[in-house]
C-alpha cells in the first residue's frame, strides 16, 4: 500500500462506470473499512446499493475519497475540518481536483491515441 504522502502515485481511475469497495480501495490506498466509515462521516460519499447491500462507486465518489484521503493524510486535517472545507465553496479551487482531473484526462485520451494508432486488420 502507498504512503499517506505519495498520493500523487495513486493509479489512475479506469474508465469504468462503477467499482466495487475493493476496487476503490485500491486505487484511493485506503482500506474498505475506511472507505465505509467516510461514508457516514461524509455526507458527499453516497454510492449506488444493489442487491445484498453492495456498493458501487461512481467516479465523481472515487475523486471525492481522493480528495478526503489528502485532506486528512496528506493536508492534516481532522474529521471536522475535512467536512467543512468539502461542504465549502473552497474545495472547487482546490488545485488537487484539478490535477487529478487532467491527470485522468491524459491517461483517457492516450488511451484512445493507442487504438486509432493500432493496425487496422
């Protein structure tokens, strides 16, 4: 698992609709218990539950824990101040987002470099 610190080395999020806990938890470097006890601390985390009560993650939630991970790791914040500043206007000028948005971005568009580039057959 990642250092706390490294969270620029987080794996990129895949293009895929939703994940499951496990998935999450691997690529925000967090374990599913974590993951379940933001759910209640963070009223921002809200993922879709199917049969049996699984959950299934959207990525705008995969950003958002991201975002709460550097908030609490990274930047030092406590439970309470982490919910402020999310529920807070400050978070959209949070230059992290963004970076994480544009990161993801330029992995989705080589990705779709590498099948126009591929060989026709």
């Amino acid at each position: 698992m990642l250092e706390p610190s490294h969270n620029n080395e987080l794996p990129t999020i895949p293009g895929k609709r939703y994940f499951t806990i496990g998935e999450v938890a691997e690529l925000c470097a967090v374990k599913a218990h974590v993951l379940r006890y933001w759910e209640q601390e963070f009223p921002q985390l809200s993922p879709v539950k199917r049969r049996g009560n699984r959950r299934y993650y959207q990525r705008a939630d995969v950003i958002t824990i991201r975002q709460i991970r550097s908030l609490l790791y990274e930047q030092g914040y406590t439970i309470g101040g982490a919910k402020q500043k999310l529920s807070s206007s400050e978070i959209k000028d949070d230059t992290t987002q963004y970076k994480q948005l544009i990161r993801q971005m330029i992995t989705e568009l080589e990705e779709v470099l590498d099948v126009l580039n591929a060989p026709v057959r």
